[in-house]
C-alpha cells in the first residue's frame, strides 16, 4: 500500500446497536446467540451498522452480498419507489429473521442516524454524487454503484469529500477484475512487450427525453424526491424505468439521468482496460472521434503514447508481440493493483478498508477516473470534433464549449 493509503483509523464498534435519530429501535426482550456472536458471527456490537440506498434489481442483489458478510448488519433500506422499498424491506426481515429493519423514502432521514457506518446507493446515475457526498459528509463510508457519476465535476467533488473527511468509497465495477483481471495480467506479464492500444466497447450514449408527462399512480413514487437534482418535468413511467439499455423504456436512454451504456459498460470496460494500461489515475490528453477514415472508432490518446478505441469488441490489448490472451493460471504482475487481505470482490473488498481504513481497490479516485473517461467519450459524440483535455486540471484546452459540459447546472436545494 502507497504511503498515505491509510485513512485515519476509527472505532467501527457499534455505539449503541439499532439506535436511531429521535427514537429507538425496540430490542428483543430475549438477546440471542446471534446478537452474542455465536458460529463464528461478531457480535452485535462489532458489527458495521449498514443502510442501503437504491432497492432496484441491481440494489437489491449487492444488499443481499452485503449480508452474506457476518460483520455487517443492515438495518435500514430506501427507496422512493413504494414497491423496491417493500422488496428490500423483505429481503433484509427475510434474511435477519426478524422485523427490525426500518423502511425510509428520502435517504436524508438514513443517513442523519447516528448509528449507521456505511451506506449503499444504488440509485440511478444523477443521484450517486448528490447521496454519496450527503453521507461522507454525515461522517459515513459509501459503496456506490458505478457509473460513479453523471458528470466529471461530480467525481472531483466526490474525491474531495472523502479525502476532506476521511471516509472510505468503493465504487462498484466488479467485472474490472472479475471478468478481465487475468488478461490485464497476461497484458502486464512482459510475455507480449509493452501495451500499445486497447479496445473496448460498452455501448452507445443517451438522448434527450420529449416523453409526455402522465398521471403518478396512487402510492407508487415520489417523483420530486426521484428527480433530485435532474430539471422539473412531468412524471413518465419510461423516465424513471429500470429497463436496461437505451431502448426508451428506462433512465439510462435519457441525458438527464444517465450517461447511456457508454457510462454503464463503461464503468467495467473503460475500467477494465485503464486498470490494465496502469492509466486509471489519469486520463487522456487527446479525445479523437470516428472520422470514416484514420480514426475508424472514437479514441482516447494518452501523453505516454497509449490508445484506447471504442469499438472492435474487447476489452483487447494490443502490445508489441501481438495481442495479449488470458491464461486460466496467471499471477498478478508486479506494479497491477489487485484486491487485498483475501478480498475477492468489490463488497469484501470494501468491507476489509472499513475495518483497515486503507483505500479499497475501486478508490473513489480511480471510480472518477474511468467515468471521466466514460464522460468525455459522450462529449465527444456530440460536439463530433478532436477534443484536448488536461488531466491536471480536469478541463478542457481551448474550447469553453466543451468546458462547459464538464458539469451542469443543478436544480434548487439540490447541490454539492
């Protein structure tokens, strides 16, 4: 671990178990084995205290690992959709045995609970920043699912609250290891030379939405709370969908929620291959998009000379002896970054940097990094011109117009 990989050591014991803000949480009359730390369980007292935040199919799936870790107890869930919030309250009763697990529609209210330790948001996109930055600030760790973000400015103000405040945040793109670990190590091993170029292809960007607004059914969502910061529209079924893709049924085909599946894939392909080039602490200085000639796919160029394209599959390494292959055997080359103290995924890895207080391996910096890189290929889509950018200073040179889509105007109480 680099120096200053160590974020300040706190106590994560349980100040006073189920306590919340304003009231408390009735406790059985009878303490059981389980709130003692029997078969091997610690007890109730040493476990970190969790909420989730965000109970869609993907929230609810990540909740349901978070729970299979004995050192975490969940006794909060949100969601400001009426029927994940019931699906996730379930979930956690079912899996605790219990009724102890309190439901909240405005995260606000979870995160001012004294004693919770770490949240989950797996909101849509435009709502990661504006949760994570809430509950940093409200002295929680955060596991946020990827994209990180919906604009590069969001990830800067992510990365500066947490190293303000000294809280952990991992960013949930299991698959940068999961499904490409072993041919970033083939990529890495020597055995093909230096890494030239890379390919990746996560999907396209979104569009505006011009659907038209349509009555909110009866007990069903809060859609102020659901937009957050994104404009004042009508509600529409299809805004607010959990549909994948960019099919016009689900937030991630519209501009103002999502950055599409360039964003979404993104956050394991891009995230995948920048892991791999050792590049995931930077970011391009070029951004050239398809031309019909030279560039046939959208590239990203680096100072050190590295490309990576946007298309022809992948992730795929190109190197000076050919085109890198995984091996079912391999070893994690010196220099690659790689998951620590026995952690085999995002979530374990999270929970050992809780305890530790050292950076997980998807570090919010790192997070950022790759939804930058997500983010200026949808810039680059559409303003359809070569692109400069400083990754320094996390701007554009010599174009205020793409400058300005480095953020976006949040609305009303909604800043960070």
């Amino acid at each position: 671990m680099k120096k200053g990989d160590e974020m300040k050591k706190v106590n994560v014991s349980r100040r006073a178990f189920l306590k919340v803000t304003g009231a408390a949480v009735a406790l059985p009359n009878i303490i059981t084995s389980s709130a003692l730390g029997a078969n091997g369980r610690p007890p109730a007292s040493e476990r970190i205290v969790m909420a989730g935040i965000g109970m869609g199919g993907q929230g609810s799936g990540d909740l349901r690992q978070f729970m299979g870790d004995p050192r975490i107890q969940v006794v909060a869930v949100c969601d400001v959709k009426n029927q994940n919030l019931e699906r996730g309250l379930s979930t956690v009763n079912a899996h605790y045995k219990n009724k102890d697990c309190k439901p909240y529609v405005d995260y606000r209210e979870v995160i001012s609970r004294k004693d919770i330790d770490m949240v989950m948001c797996a909101t849509p996109d435009h709502m990661h920043a504006q949760i994570s930055i809430d509950a940093m600030k409200s002295g929680k760790d955060v596991y946020c699912e990827k994209p990180l973000t919906l604009t590069i400015a969001e990830g800067r103000k992510m990365v500066d609250t947490a190293r303000r405040y000294g809280r952990v945040l991992s960013s949930g793109s299991q698959r940068v290891i999961g499904d490409f670990g072993a041919l970033a190590c083939a990529a890495r091993s020597g055995k093909y030379g230096n890494i030239l170029e890379t390919y990746a292809t996560p999907g396209g960007p979104p569009r505006h939405c011009y659907l038209p607004g349509e009555p909110i059914p009866p007990n069903t969502i809060n859609w102020d709370l659901w937009l957050g910061p994104a404009p004042m529209v009508p509600y529409h079924p299809f805004r607010c969908g959990q549909a994948y893709g960019l099919g016009g049924q689900g937030f991630r085909s519209w501009y103002d929620y999502s950055g599409g599946m360039m964003t979404d894939w993104g956050g394991h392909k891009f995230g995948a291959v920048l892991h791999g080039m050792g590049l995931d602490h930077t970011g391009p200085t070029e951004i050239l998009p398809p031309d019909g000639g030279e560039n046939q796919y959208l590239t990203y160029v680096f100072a050190n000379g590295m490309k990576l394209h946007v298309g022809g599959g992948g992730p795929k390494y190109i190197c000076e002896k050919g085109e890198a292959t995984p091996l079912r055997e391999f070893k994690v080359p010196p220099g690659l970054r790689w998951y620590e103290d026995g952690a085999n995924t995002p979530i374990k890895d999270l929970v050992n940097c809780v305890i530790s207080r050292k950076r997980p391996f998807q570090d919010v910096e790192y997070a950022h990094r790759t939804a930058t890189v997500c983010h200026l290929g949808n810039i680059c889509y559409s303003l359809n011109r070569k692109l400069k950018w400083d990754p320094v200073k996390e701007d554009f040179i010599g174009d205020p117009e793409a400058s300005r889509l480095v953020d976006r105007p949040r609305r009303g109480p909604w800043q960070i």
